[in-house]
C-alpha cells in the first residue's frame, strides 16, 4: 500500500511541477581559431544538431590564468563577430564571421574565448525548464617568434591524491593530452595505472593536474612513475613513494 501511495505522489509531482526539457545541440566548427599578423578574420560554422530550432547568442572574453592555472576572464573589445545572435533551424547551418582588431602580439601569444550560449526559450504555453547548451570556443593570436617551453614542476602525494604540476615557460600555449601514472611495487611489479585528461596551461602559468590513488594501491607502491603527453612532446617524472605520503588528511 506503501507503494502505491508513493506512486500517486510521483505522478502528481510530475503532473504539476514544470517539465524538465533538453534544450537543443549545436555544434561549431573550428574549434579553435589562430590569428596572426597575416591572419585576423576567420569563419565559425554553427550547425543545429537537435530537434527544434536553436538561438545562439555570443561573446567574447579576454583569457588569462593566475599563477595556479586558474581561468580568469575580462570584458575585451578586441574580439568581433557578426551575428552576434544567430537563429539556427533544424538541421540547418550558420556562418558568423570572428576577427581581431586588438594589438598585434609580439613577445607572448595573447588569448581569448568565444562564447556560445543557446538561449532557451520555450512554447507560449508550456511550461518547462530547458538546460541550455554552452560551448565555448579558443581563440590565440600567434606571437612573431612561437617558443614552446614546459616542465613537470613537481609531483606531490598526499591524502590519497596525487598530484602533477606543469609549470608553461614558453609564450605560447600547451595542451595536456594526457598525464599517465603508474605504481610500481619493490619488485618492479604494476601495483596500479591510472590516466587522467589534461587541460591548456597559458604563458607564464602552472596547472595541477589531480587524481586519486586508494590507501592499499599507495602502501603496497615504491614508486611513481609519471609521463606527461601534450601533442609534440611527452616528459617523465618519478616519486618515490614512503608510507606517510598515504595517511588520510586530518579532518
């Protein structure tokens, strides 16, 4: 009977709360844009992917991030595009046009992000509340003289988390494909393996890139090995693994 009296409120709950409803999914092509001092304008196809028109407002941001890899976004007028609110049916594509009109970069690459966002808008009528899409889409403008300069700047286990520094010395970006950590035992034995995505690490900035290891995997390890793999290059680290590296954090 219990049951059944959770059954009627369900169906009341869902009769009487608005519908929860997927917006529409679009995607944009490139997804990067490179300016230089040859290149300053470039097109994005938007396509509408899902089942009922789309609209697609934009903007642009100015990019940077803080010593410890954080984004960190500005108002800029350096970035334009044209429309900057875009219809799109279904199945159909649109074509907005991007420039830059900022200062030409000289020493370091300069970097900004195009937003998109679907606006969600719904039936007269009906109510509903839509889960709006937002992409967002890099924009880096080319430095006279690319130097592509990176380091693992350290690796620190603790709390059961272990974590990878990349330190960008360069004036251009890097992109982490993939950080790749492997626990050997005293044998020489694979205790664990384990992958974790990276991410852009900006001119000047230092990203951690994080993933956990279990009490047992870390007590029964001797050491870590690590590979950082961006698209040019991949570069090695070890850790040597001692037992208070696997304590639990203090609440």
């Amino acid at each position: 009977m219990k049951w059944i009296r959770t059954g009627w409120l369900l169906a009341a709950f869902i009769l009487l709360a608005p519908a929860f409803v997927w917006a529409g999914s679009f995607k944009a092509v490139p997804i990067k844009l490179y300016f230089d001092a040859r290149v300053k304008s470039a097109v994005l196809k938007i396509t509408n992917e899902g089942d009922e028109k789309v609209t697609v407002q934009l903007d642009a941001m100015q990019w940077g991030q803080n010593e410890k890899g954080k984004d960190l976004f500005e108002e800029t007028g350096d970035i334009v595009f044209f429309p900057t609110i875009v219809d799109i049916e279904k199945g159909e594509e649109r074509i907005v046009r991007v420039g830059f009109q900022g200062q030409r970069a000289l020493g370091e690459e300069r970097t900004y992000r195009l937003f998109l966002e679907e606006l969600p808008v719904t039936k007269p009528g009906v109510m509903a509340l839509k889960f709006a899409l937002r992409i967002s889409i890099p924009i880096f403008i080319r430095p006279q003289k690319e130097a592509v300069e990176w380091a693992i700047d350290g690796v620190d286990l603790a709390g059961q988390r272990l974590a990878v520094r990349v330190r960008n010395s360069g004036n251009s970006h890097i992109f982490i494909n993939k950080i790749r950590a492997t626990g050997i035992d005293a044998s020489g034995k694979e205790v664990f393996s384990r992958d974790v995505t990276g991410w852009y690490t900006l001119p000047g900035a230092s990203k951690a890139f994080a993933m956990g290891v279990t009490p047992e995997e870390c007590l029964n390890t001797g050491t870590i090995k690590l590979i950082v793999e961006t698209g040019a290059a991949a570069k090695e680290a070890t850790l040597e693994v001692d037992r208070a590296m696997c304590s639990p954090k203090p609440e």
